[in-house]
C-alpha cells in the first residue's frame, strides 16, 4: 500500500475468459502492490439463489507510480507478452487512478440485506428507513 499523500496508480486491466484468468491474475499480482482484483458476472434466478457466473472475466492490477514504476512495467509486459504466445490475449486497459480510502469506498456500494418478511442485515452507517423489519 503507498502511504504518500496524493499517491498515483497505474490501473491495468485484461477482461478474459475464465481459463486465462489465474495465469493473468497471477502475472498481474507479481507486480501489484497489494494483490489483484478478479470481477466476473454472475446471475441470480432467485432471492434464494447463490448465482451462477457467466461470460468474461476482469483481472485488474495496481502499480504504484513511483520510481519503479517503468521497470515493473515492462517485466509485467514482458509476462503478458509470453503468455499471448501460448494463448492470445486481449490489449491491456491502463489508466491512472488517484488514490482514496479503500477501507470507506466500498460502503457506498454496500445494500442491505434483507432476510425472510422480518429481518434486514443494516450495518450502522446507513439509516434504518424501513421500520416494518428488525434491523441487525
């Protein structure tokens, strides 16, 4: 994790399918400050169900942009360069992110969850506005 105020990071992307997903997220995490992200649908029939994934799959990375930012830059393309010899790979995405608090961002994407006719999992940041269940 880069704890310098206003630090930078270089996002790279591969949306692939799920054979190639490992072999990329473990390239991808070589070189990635803190692990990698793998995102992948997944489709629910019902409240009830567990979901099925389906269709590609996104790995990203995070490369902090520091003064070591270009050499793992290039021994990460040079991986991805070895790995489309085996099996085609699509062109990485790459952008620059600024950082932010991670620990809080997830919050806002965060719903309830909502348990049988009665029972609603709230966590304490957000607001009880349905009062016909019991929050926990």
């Amino acid at each position: 994790m880069c704890l310098v105020d206003n630090a930078k990071w270089l996002e790279i992307s591969l949306t692939v399918d799920g054979e190639l997903a490992e072999a990329v997220a473990e390239i991808l995490d070589r070189y990635s400050a803190n692990g990698v992200v793998v995102e992948q649908n997944v489709k629910y029939n019902d409240a009830e169900d567990l979901g099925t994934p389906y269709g590609p799959m996104k790995v990203y990375g995070y490369l902090a942009i520091d003064d070591q930012l270009e050499e793992k830059r290039a021994k990460l393309e040079q991986a991805l360069f070895y790995l489309n010899a085996i099996r085609p790979l699509p062109r990485p995405v790459i952008k620059e992110i600024a950082d932010q608090n991670w620990m809080a961002a997830w919050k806002k994407h965060y719903n309830p969850i909502v348990i049988g006719k009665k029972l609603i999992i709230l966590p304490a940041w957000i607001e009880q506005t349905d009062f016909s269940r019991l929050a926990v």
